[in-house]
C-alpha cells in the first residue's frame, strides 16, 4: 500500500506505487462531473477538445487508446447532444474538424470545475497541513518528471 513501507524501496516499486496512485485519482476525478448526462469517454473527449490536445477523430482515438469506430460513435453522441460540431479539414478533406460548441465548453469547464471543488473538498476534509504540504511538493516533482 501506497506511503505505509518503512523500508526503502527500489525505482521500479516505487514508479509502479505512483502510477498505482495516480491511475487511481484520476480514474476517481473523472467521475466527478456536474451531474449531466455524460459518459465517461464523452466526459474525457471533451476535456480533451477544451485542452486543444486533439482536433480529430482519429487524433482523439489515438490519444485516448481506443479504435476509431468507438471514438466515432463517442463523437457521435456528443454531437448529437450539441456539445461538439465536425466540419471539414480545410487541409485535407478526408478528414473532419471536431470542435466544442458553446454548450460543449460549458459542459467541460463545469465538470472541470466540478472537479476542482471534489478535490479541494477532500484534500482540505481528509489531510492534514502536513499532508497537503507533502502534496504541493510532489506536484512539482510530479510536473518535472512529466516534462522530461
């Protein structure tokens, strides 16, 4: 269990006790939503689209690890519901351009924020000075190593 050893531990136990505990918290902040209707890959397309990582179908399957045709049906719905627009790929025409309407940035800055106030709840309800302290430091540890 993560932060309960007393002895020292090597690289590779600790990098799997990190990505143990990150999977973890992240898995648990995206079910932190505002309450709408959203799945969980809708949820995370949209966050993706609003952070710019992606503009395409094929370019949001890839980075979401998943095939095409469920990342079509995924686009799909979110259009259907409004939250997203496809147009055509002025560069290349094959492709379509999948862009956040009004709605869909609403959406995914209420979720966002949404999740926000879980975790500042939690963090503030759960630890204690010195742990969140401890959790200050290991995010900028944590964005250094996910600079490298």
């Amino acid at each position: 269990m993560v932060g309960t050893r007393q002895r020292p531990t090597s690289a590779a136990q600790d990098a799997l006790d990190l990505r143990v505990a990150l999977g973890r918290l992240l898995r648990r902040l995206r079910e932190v939503s505002t309450g709408e209707e959203l799945s969980t890959s809708q949820a995370s397309v949209l966050a993706r689209l609003g952070k710019g990582e992606a503009a395409t179908a094929s370019g949001l399957a890839e980075i979401e690890g998943v095939r095409p045709q469920s990342m079509a049906a995924t686009i799909a719905a979110l259009e259907q519901a409004g939250l997203v627009t496809r147009t055509p790929d002025p560069s290349d025409g094959r492709r379509q351009l999948v862009t956040l309407t009004r709605a869909g940035r609403d959406a995914e800055r209420g979720n966002r924020d949404a999740r926000h106030a879980w975790l500042e709840r939690v963090m503030a309800e759960q630890l204690s000075d010195s742990e969140r302290r401890t959790l200050a430091t290991a995010a900028v540890i944590i964005d250094k190593l996910a600079r490298w």
